[in-house]
C-alpha cells in the first residue's frame, strides 16, 4: 500500500463528564469527548496530529514509542523539546511512522493533561504480509486509571498523607475507554485467529490480563514485533504495550471471561479497593455458560517476559559498549506526600531554556555538560556510540517504571542491586535481546538496557508513574549535538511559541553563555551513591 498523510484534529478542551458513573469532575477531552477515538495508520504513513489549545495553560502532545528521527521537535515533551502550545494557539506535530509499525499511544505530555484524559491508543498497521498472514482479526484492548478529581488536585491531597498509605479515592479502571464493571463484549468466531493488543494507557498502576483456558502467543513488544512465544498472561506496567495471538476454540459450548487485575504493590492493599479485579466476557455463544477455572497464584502463571523474547527482526546484540551509564533513583523523604525522587544526583526540573535550544545553538559546547543546568540531568552521547543505562532501583518498597523517548533499547540483562540477595541475575535468553521503549524496574533490582545513538535529538528518560515523573524522576539524553546542530531545523511556530510563553530560544539552560547559570533555581540534589557514567576505552 502506498503511504498516505494521515489528518487529525483534536480541539483540546476541558468537560465536566462521569467516565465511571462515580463522580464528575473537569476533565481533559478532544473534539468535547472522551474516550478519544483510537487512531489507526499503517506503516509508512505520516500522521500530521493538529492539537487546537483551549485550555488555560500550555499543552503538548507525546507519540508513546514514536522515534521521531531527524524530528525531536515534534516529541512533544513539554520544556525539554517544546515550550509546549500557548492557550488559543494549534500547532500540527508531524509524525512519521517509516519502519515502525505496532502498538502505541498518544498522550499530552506538558502537565497533567494526560491523566485528566487526553490519551488514546495509536494503531500502526503492519505490512508485512507474512505477520498478516498469522491472524486473522485485530482486537484492541486499552487499559486505564481513571481518578476521582483533576490530578493536579490529587497531588495536593496526597501531600498530607504518605505515599504508602492507600489515597482515600483510589483510582477506577476504565476497559476501552468504559466503566470496566461494565465491560462489553469481545465476540469469538469458532477457530479464528485474534490478535488482540493491549495497551496500558495507565498513569499509576500496573495491569495483569489473562484468558484462562486459552493460551497467548505474543508477537509484540512496545511497538517491536516477535518471534511468537507461548504465555498465560501479561504484566503491564504504565506505559507498556503487548500484542498476543489467541487462536479461539472449536466449540461454541461455552463463553470465557479475560481476566484484568488492576494493582499496585507499593499501596497498602486492600482487596475490592485497592487492587481490582474485572472481567470482560469472551462470547463464543449467547446462551452459552460461562466456563470457569480455579484460582491460581500470581508465581504460577508463566507471564510473558522481555527476556525471554526475541526480536523478528533478530537485531544482534549491541556492541562492544562505548558508555555505559548508571543511573540510581534516589528520593528524599518527606514526612508527608510523595517523596522528591531523582534519577542521579539531582530532582529533575525544567529550566527556562530548552535543553533541546541549548544543544542547538551553543556550538562545541553542547558537547560539555557544564552548558546544562544540574536538574536536567543531562548526559551528552556521542553520534553512534553504543550506550548501556544500568537503572537501578534500591528501593525496598516503591516499585518504577521507565520510558526512553527516541529509542527502543535492548533488555540484556536484570539482577539485584545489593550484595547478599537472593535475587538471581538474569540475561537475555534468546539469540538476540528483545527491544522495548518501557520497562518495570522492580524492587531491590537493576535492569541493563542497550540503545545505539543513532537517533540525534534530545530524548527525556523517566519514570511513568505521573506521581514519579512530577516528582523529579527524570534525566535527560542529548544525542549527538553537534549532529543536530548541523541536521535539525526547528519549526518556526515553535520558535514563535517559546517567545509567546516568555521563554528564551539561545543560550545554556539560563539562556546564558558558557557555564554561567545565573538567575536559575538552585537544583534539589539528593545524596547516595552509584551514579556515574564511564566512557570505555
């Protein structure tokens, strides 16, 4: 099929709506809806996503898994590669899938806008015809949280009380975009073959699908296709994204239910309100019983696991490796609220100057991390070098996610961060690791992930969890500068933006020269140890 331009718009506005049927509140919609329709394209395509702001406030708009090469500017992180869209302006974010194809999501990306419910699933359709011929019906199933007020003012509730403790108006699950107690209908046909992709459109819990009596095949990870491997059930975090192929059952005498359990290890749990389970009914037969299944634990099941994947592409291994990069989260504690967490030695925060305006315009001194300010984090790859991020997460409680923007990295390898654990170290089992762009990083463990710098820009790296994320847990990549400086040109409206919002468009991080940092705030830094980054020789 030829590769079409692809034109939508979303005019962004708030709506008083009940998507629960529990409470109403000012939420975040496009075109005066929510759900937002989910947007289908096929591989090739270019997208052009016009987002018209009229909100109070600024607004971006982020491809979840996209890699926006030779386009950084269009990745929609709000004060890292746009000052975002200013109230009563649009702006058209050019998207262009070339050889990507899979599973995504588009979310706002400045504040909260995202979680308040502008967010929906993005389908690139695979023309592969070898992989077409494997199933014969696609089925989307998107999985949200869905909270009880605006998150800006959850945030000022869950400041009065500590993060372990269950927040008193926990979190909803929405199923294709409904009440999951109200789940519709997925229909089965007698031997046919359903692909069915499920998406985490989640801001703050995990999810965990299973379709007992069935058996998965997954063939997709984040928007990278697999070999097919057999699985009973899948584990999401926020942010991830899984296809599997469920071949439906020769006989019509019975209907199934999939199951979606709705949790989070690091709240008190307290069953029926904090963890949830749902069930959307698999129909094979309108009269027919439902099946039913015992009960089995959670270490029973075989969940589908990246490093038991292999990629179809059969991507080698990445290296020798040129950097590699530890990266900690830290936090520091309060009494009450969330934590201020880093991943380094400083609380991620925006600075007036777009990291992505400094990489630009300072010269060589893009190449110097001394041009950017401390709470960026930022860390300078050199133009195809090939980079290890160890992440590690020594947390004995709060369980993170991670997101790379620009890259789908390699999962090599995962094992525990303390001495004297009876976490085993784990490798990649296949012959090639399998890529991903999101990943849990689980309690007392690290993960090492492998990406090549081939994708010059500058790529925000953070914890998923809104909370998290808003907290500070973030750094930032700039990918090759001085390839930038010679390739990328920004979009003149972006320019125009920066300057409507009052935000300089030169300079270092305080639109300043060398390393002068005058005039910006002082960074948060946390103490602690293992964050370096060595450069191998």
């Amino acid at each position: 099929a030829l590769a079409a331009r692809v034109q939508v718009t979303w005019d962004v506005g708030y709506l008083n709506i009940s998507r629960d049927g529990l409470s109403t509140w000012r939420a975040i919609g496009a075109n005066g809806q929510l759900p937002i329709p989910p947007i289908y394209i096929s591989q090739g395509d270019v997208l052009e996503l016009t987002a018209i702001n009229n909100l109070d406030k600024p607004l971006s708009l982020h491809a979840h898994g996209l890699f926006q090469r030779n386009s950084t500017f269009y990745d929609g992180v709000g004060m890292a590669t746009e000052c975002g869209i200013p109230p009563g302006a649009q702006f058209t974010y050019i998207i262009e899938t070339r050889d990507q194809c899979g599973t995504f999501w588009v979310h706002a990306h400045y504040g909260t806008e995202g979680i308040d419910g502008l967010r929906t699933a993005l389908i690139i359709h695979d023309q592969d015809p070898q992989l077409l011929d494997e199933y014969d019906e696609d089925v989307l199933l998107t999985l949200e949280d869905w909270g009880h007020e605006p998150y800006d003012d959850h945030i000022k509730m869950l400041q009065t009380i500590a993060e372990v403790d269950m927040p008193p108006n926990h979190p909803t699950v929405l199923i294709n975009g409904i009440n999951a107690n109200f789940s519709q209908p997925i229909r089965f046909l007698p031997g046919r073959r359903y692909r069915l992709r499920v998406v985490s459109m989640s801001f703050t819990y995990w999810f965990k699908v299973r379709l007992p009596g069935h058996t998965m095949q997954v063939i997709e990870a984040d928007g990278i296709s697999s070999h097919p491997s057999a699985v009973d059930g899948l584990d999401l975090c926020p942010g991830q994204r899984y296809s599997v192929i469920i071949t439906a059952k020769e006989s019509l005498d019975y209907n199934y239910a999939l199951n979606v359990t709705f949790y989070n290890d690091f709240i008190v749990d307290i069953p029926g309100l904090t963890t949830l389970y749902h069930q959307v009914p698999i129909v094979y037969h309108n009269n027919a019983p439902v099946k039913t299944y015992p009960v089995i634990e959670d270490h029973e099941v075989k969940w589908a696991d990246e490093l038991a994947m292999e990629p179809r592409d059969e991507q080698i291994l990445l290296e020798p490796v040129d950097q590699h990069i530890v990266r900690s989260v830290k936090a520091l504690p309060k009494d009450l609220g969330v934590p201020i967490y880093a991943f380094g030695n400083y609380s991620y925060a925006p600075v007036p100057v777009l990291p992505l305006f400094t990489a630009l315009t300072t010269g060589n001194l893009a190449l110097l991390p001394s041009t950017y300010a401390p709470q960026l984090n930022a860390i300078i790859l050199q133009h195809n070098h090939i980079v290890e991020l160890e992440l590690r997460n020594p947390d004995s409680v709060i369980v993170h996610t991670f997101h790379s923007h620009g890259h789908a990295f390699q999962v090599v390898e995962s094992g525990p961060v303390h001495k004297n654990s009876s976490i085993p170290v784990k490798r990649f089992k296949g012959r090639q690791p399998m890529r991903r762009d999101t990943i849990t990083l689980a309690l007392g463990q690290y993960v090492k992930v492998r990406i090549q710098a081939d994708n010059p820009g500058v790529w925000f790296q953070h914890c998923h969890q809104e909370q998290h994320n808003l907290s500070g847990l973030g750094f930032t990549l700039i990918e090759a500068p001085d390839v930038m400086q010679r390739t990328l040109r920004m979009p003149s409206e972006m320019m125009e933006f920066c300057r409507m919002l009052g935000h300089p468009t030169q300079g270092n991080s305080a639109g300043r020269a060398g390393s002068d940092m005058t005039g910006i705030e002082q960074p948060i830094a946390i103490s602690g140890s293992a964050n370096s980054i060595s450069d191998t020789v």
